[in-house]
C-alpha cells in the first residue's frame, strides 16, 4: 500500500510538470489594440482599423500567463490588412517591466499592399521578470484611396 501510495504521488508531479510545460496559445481580435498614436476605429467583426489618412500606432494587449510555471517566452503572429500602396503594416513584439526595462523583437513589416490578409511572424523573446508584461505595437499607415488598412488578429504563443 505504502509503494502504491509513493506511486501515485510521483506520478501526480510528472503530470504537473508536463502541465507546467505546456504553452500557451491564445488569439484576440484586432479590435483589443488601442491607439497610442493617431485614430483607430473597431469594426463590427473584431478587427481594428485605420481610417484617417495619417499613420496611428496599435498597442495590442497579450495577457501573460502566470499559471503553474511564469510564462518567460513569448512569440506572436499578426494578421493584417494593407491597403496602402506605400506604407506597410508593421510590428514589434515586447516586453516591459515598470523598472522600465523592454526586450522587443525585431520589427517586421506587410509586404505591400493587398487585398487579402497577411500574416506578420514576431520571433521569440525572453524575459524572466515576473511583473513584466507582454504587448505587440504596430505602426498602421492611414487611407489609400479611401481603404483603410486593419489589424485583423493576433495570436500569442507563450511558454
């Protein structure tokens, strides 16, 4: 009995454990950026969009996990709509504590103006701050010929 009992309670922490290291995926919809520059307006399916003609900057909110085990990793994807034909959509992942220190990833932009969604990849970044906070920022261009470039939505992967 007493082998059966140390049995179940080292298995019940292997399946903790592979709990703890089970990331973290989550979707939100364009519309949870807020402008921290310029005018962003959300739309009835979720997305947020750019309908001035000058450039607004997107913060879009990750929620961090701090379940089992602190989230330290974190990368994003960014789907986009870019209709100018002159500016691209472009984005950063980050990181930042209220001591004031940011990781970010390196920018990455649209590739041109199109019709059709795009997909923005961020790479990983890393940091072990527990009072950190995760968020992606996007430069949105204004209007090109009356159509207005969006962020659609946005996926998070923390681990």
């Amino acid at each position: 009995m007493k082998k059966l009992i140390s049995t179940l309670f080292a298995l019940s922490f292997v399946g903790a454990a592979s709990i703890a290291l089970a990331d973290v995926t989550a979707n939100t919809p364009g519309a949870s950026c807020v402008a921290a520059s310029g005018t962003l307006i959300n739309g009835t399916a979720g997305e947020s969009a750019n309908l001035s003609t000058s450039a607004a900057t997107a913060v879009c909110p990750i929620d961090r996990s701090l379940g089992t085990s602190l989230s330290t990793k974190v990368s994003a994807t960014v789907w986009v709509l870019d209709e100018n034909t002159t500016q691209n959509v472009c984005c950063t992942l980050n990181s930042k504590n209220p001591g004031g220190a940011l990781v970010s990833s390196p920018q990455v932009c649209s590739t041109g103006s199109s019709s059709g969604y795009q997909s923005i990849p961020l790479a990983q970044i890393t940091d072990g701050y527990t009072y950190s906070h995760f968020y992606i920022s996007c430069s949105v261009p204004g209007t090109d010929s009356g159509q207005a470039s969006k962020i659609l939505t946005y996926r998070s992967v923390q681990n």
